[in-house]
C-alpha cells in the first residue's frame, strides 16, 4: 500500500473531526450513558464495512454517477436522523435532576447505528474518493480496500470510544443540573434534527 503512514494520519485527523457519526455518539452518550455510545459505535463500525465493501466492489461508484441514487440514499439518511431527533425531542424531553438516565435498548441502539451509517451518502462518497488513493493498482485492490478500510475502523474505534467516556461523564455533570436536565432531551433531537437536515442539503 502506497503511504501507509500518511494514511494513518489524514484518518486519524478525520477521526477528531466532528462529523454526523461523532456527534451521533456523543449524544447517545451523554442522554443515555457510556455504553450506549459503544454499542451505537459497534452499529456505525457495521455501517463502516459496508461502505469499505461498496467502494472495494464498486457500488459506491453509482453515487458518483447517479444523482437519483444519491437523492434517495441522501434523503432516507436526513429522514431517519430527523425521526430519531423528533423521538429524542418528545420521549426525553424532560429529565428531573437525580432521575437516572433512560435504560438504553442495546439492540435498538445498534440498529440505529447501523443505518446512520448506512444511509449516509457522504461516507459512501468518501471512501470512493479517499481509500483508492493509498492502492497500488499492481496488486490487488479490492483486499488493498478491505484492509484500508478496517485499518481506518480500527483507528477510528478508540478516538470514538474516548469520545463516548468523555460525553458521558459530561452528560452526568450536565443531569445533576436541574435546569440543564430538563432541557437535554429537547436539545439532543434539535441536534438530530440539525444533523437531518444538513444531510438533507448535502449536493452530490
């Protein structure tokens, strides 16, 4: 593989980089706990593979020039973003200081995790345009893509795990502020919400 070294920094920058799945984990993290910002990250890490898979095989290629295709994977991603905010804004609207944190459903949360990912287009985008960069087409690139793309969950992992420890213990400082809990559930669904509709006007 071309540049190994030079892959492993641009991914770990784009790692710290807040984007639809970091801001995706910390707000699981910090409404629902820890553990619930792993698990959501073991369903963006599913979504990962199959966007490696698709840029390995050459699906993704579609996006690039399909623009119905884009619209309609673009547009179920914003929708189901802007549904999960809209549950987020009406379930836990209101938390009550020393109340705690709303019991995650671990299978729900990795679903949820999974088609985030799945249904964003720019990922799918950006591993057609950033893991072919680092092939040597002398070789073979579809393993080439595989294991670029599992180098790139791997480094990922950690920085998204940290992620969640970090939101988490911030979502305690912020539920045993009564003022602060109250509004936290409104909060997280605006940022669903605000994620939604970004992916929305995201032009292919």
């Amino acid at each position: 593989m071309h540049n190994l070294s030079l892959f492993v920094i641009a991914t770990l920058l784009l790692a710290i980089t807040p984007g639809q799945d970091f801001i995706y984990v910390m707000l699981r993290s910090i409404s629902q706990g820890a553990w619930a910002g792993i698990i959501a990250i073991m369903g963006l890490m599913v979504g990962v593979t199959f966007h490696t898979i698709a840029a390995a095989t050459g699906v993704a290629a579609i996006l690039l020039t399909s623009s119905a295709a884009f619209t309609v994977i673009k547009l179920g991603g914003a929708v189901y973003l802007v549904y999960l905010g809209i549950q987020s804004f009406r379930q836990k609207g209101h938390l009550k200081i020393n109340q705690p944190r709303e019991k995650a459903n671990k299978l729900k949360l990795f679903k949820e995790g999974i088609i985030s990912s799945t249904l964003n287009p720019k990922l799918a985008l950006f591993f057609m345009a950033f893991l072919p960069q680092f092939v040597d087409p002398g070789d073979d690139t579809f393993i080439q893509m595989l294991l670029l793309g599992l180098l790139f969950a791997l480094i990922s992992l950690p920085v998204l795990i940290s992620v969640a420890l970090i939101s988490s213990h911030m979502g305690k400082i912020i539920i045993s502020n009564h003022k602060i809990a109250q509004s936290i559930g409104k909060v997280t669904g605006l940022m669903l919400i605000g994620l939604g509709i970004r992916l929305a006007l995201v032009e292919r």
